[in-house]
C-alpha cells in the first residue's frame, strides 16, 4: 500500500505531498486542479510512461516523483534533461 507521493515538478504540481490512510483513500478538487496528474506520476513511476519530457513542467531542470511504501520502501524515479533514473 502506498503511504505518501511527493510530486515535484511533474506537469501542473511544483512540489506536493500526498499522505495516504490505510483504506480508500478520495482525491477531490475543482476542474484542471492537478487530480488526473497524480494517476499519471504513479504510471510514470510503476510503468514509466508517459515517455519523452511533455510531463515535466516549463522551465525546470529535473522531475522526480517519490512514492513510499507502507514497510517505508521509497521509490524515486527522476528525468532531467540528460538522465532518467529511479
């Protein structure tokens, strides 16, 4: 189970933190508020798609997407202009 997503710099979030409860867990928010952008970091993370760079936000260097596990396991996977790496 996941315990927290931390988004930075992937298309419309610069820096944010997701904490996730055990259970079913809803993200809710107004239109073009960012909600379907956190179903694409974890793809990019578990199936690393989308490829290319029109993921990564306007005028930053590096993307990276860290998600910890409930046993505190942390995947990172980062994409900046010359490395893409977890």
């Amino acid at each position: 189970m996941i315990k927290e997503l931390q988004i930075q710099q992937f298309q419309s979030h610069k820096d944010s933190v997701l904490k996730f409860d055990k259970g079913v867990n809803v993200i809710i928010g107004s239109s073009d508020s960012g909600k379907s952008v956190v179903i694409r970091a974890l793809n990019w993370v578990i199936n690393n798609k989308p490829s290319g760079d029109s993921f990564r936000r306007n005028g930053t260097d590096e993307t990276a997407i860290s998600v910890i596990l409930e046993d505190e396991t942390k995947v990172v996977k980062v994409k900046s202009k010359k490395e893409n790496y977890y």
